[in-house]
C-alpha cells in the first residue's frame, strides 16, 4: 500500500524522468488514484517533483 513518505520507484518515464527512478511520496490526492512523488537524483538529493497515478509507482523497501 502506498502511503504518504513510501519510497518508490517509478514504472514510467515522465516529464523527462526515466522509468525507475526513485522518489519518496509528499502527498495522495483525495479526488483519486494519484501522488505527488518527490523525485531524486543518484545522489539521493531532490531534484523535482511530478505527479504521478497510483498504478505508475510501486513501493520499494
């Protein structure tokens, strides 16, 4: 289940971030199945962030 602060990675590419990259989402949206994903760099500094739905993302430990 993907809650607030789970570290995720993306399974799309999107506004020029490739699929699997690695986020941490700030926030779900009420009025449906989607998050805003804070995305990092390979440094894992935050360099964006882009929203993505629930079915683009999935958690990782």
């Amino acid at each position: 289940m993907i809650t607030e602060n789970t570290k995720v990675k993306t399974l799309v590419a999107k506004e020029g971030y490739p699929e699997g990259t690695i986020g941490v989402v700030v926030s779900l949206y009420s009025s449906g199945p989607a998050c805003e994903v804070e995305l990092w760099d390979e440094t894992d500094y935050p360099v964006d962030v882009v929203t993505y739905l629930l079915c683009e993302v999935e958690p990782v430990s």
